[in-house]
C-alpha cells in the first residue's frame, strides 16, 4: 500500500508530506512476519506539481487572451484595408508585433516588460538605420496584458511613422519620452510623449480617415 499524508514537525510551523509505502514481509513458508514500510518526504514534488498546475492554468489563460485579441486585430484590420495586399501588410505586421512581445515576456518569465525595451524592440524594426530615434525616460515595468496593449499602440504609430511621418525622411527624427506621475488618489501613470520632427511637405494635410491606429 503507498499513500500520502501531512505531518507536522515539532520545530517547525509548516506541514511536510510524506509518502508511506508499506508492505509484507514474509518467513521461509511464505507467512507473514512483519509489516515493513518506507516513508519518504515528498514536499518539493508536491510543491512542484502544484506550480505546474499553475502554469498550466496560466498558459490556457495567456493563450486565449492571445486568440482574442487575434481575432479582435484581424476584423479591425478588415475596416480599414483598401485591398487584400494592403490587408495582407497591416495583419502580418500587428501579428508579428503581438509575437514580438510574447518573446520578450517569455525572456521576463511573463512578470513584464521594461518599457524602454519594448519600446526599442519594436522601434528597432521599423526605423531602418542608426540614430533614427531617441529613447529617454525612468525604468518602468509594464505588466503582460498592458504590454500586448501597449506594444500593438507603438507598432501603429511606428507604422504611420514609416508611412506618412519622421521615419519617412532620411533625416526624420523621432524622439519618445516618458514620465511617472501619481494623481489625487495615488495611482500610478505613465505619460509617454511622442514627437516626430521632418522637413515640411508642400500640399500635406491631416488625414480624413481615422483608421486602427487612430483608435
């Protein structure tokens, strides 16, 4: 017979489990003689299956998060495509940008992500060439879900950056700060400023379209 049950030590204030394996042991004519048993702590294992199950739990959430906000990206995509190229181009990009940070969540042991690296992750893939842009602001951890949230903001504007802004121009220039701040009750904000600066265009005006990066 094996089973587990939790004890108690004297000096200490926690419960162990202990698996107790016990079996016979029989005499030369096969009668049993005595009652023999093993008893092993098992806590760590015990612990660990238990923070597997966790993980576990976690992985299922993350992932249905993941193909929620798929499926969210994919038909706002669909509202503001002129063609299925252009479809093709804006899905893959928003894709990838959602890939991007599940790989540095993964590299964080999904805890968060530091804001000036999400921000130069993502950057980085868009502003070709050196100096294109400026990060400066504190260390800021940004949790897993406001980073999905967060990163899909930054790739639009990095987007339109490359499309119609700074990043344009060979000698475009992006600069994004931020700053903590606390309001009336406490609570802790980020205030993220991004300014692009490019030569002026003869004949430019606002868009009259707001697309899903406007949103």
């Amino acid at each position: 017979r094996v089973h587990e049950f939790r004890v108690q030590r004297e000096d200490d204030s926690q419960f162990r489990w202990v698996r107790d394996t016990v079996f016979p042991l029989f005499d030369q004519e096969g009668r049993v003689s005595r009652i023999a048993g093993i008893a092993r702590d098992v806590t760590d294992e015990r612990r660990w299956a238990e923070h597997q199950s966790v993980l576990v739990a976690e992985l299922q959430h993350r992932v249905r998060n993941i193909m929620s906000t798929i499926g969210s990206i994919t038909l706002r995509t669909r509202e503001s495509a002129t063609s299925v190229e252009d479809y093709a181009q804006r899905l893959s990009g928003r894709v990838m940008s959602l890939a991007r940070t599940q790989a540095l969540l993964t590299r964080a042991g999904n805890v968060g992500i530091d804001l000036r690296g999400l921000l130069n992750d993502e950057l980085s893939s868009t502003a070709y060439g050196e100096g294109r842009f400026l990060l400066h602001g504190p260390a800021v951890m940004v949790p897993p879900k406001a980073a999905e949230v967060m990163s899909l903001a930054i790739h639009e504007l990095a987007t339109n950056a490359l499309r119609h802004g700074a990043l344009r121009d060979p000698d475009g220039r992006l600069d994004v700060t931020w700053e903590l701040r606390e309001d009336a009750q406490m609570q802790r904000w980020v205030d993220l400023r991004w300014v692009e600066t490019h030569a002026t265009r003869p004949g430019w005006q606002p868009p009259a379209r707001r697309g899903f990066g406007t949103s």
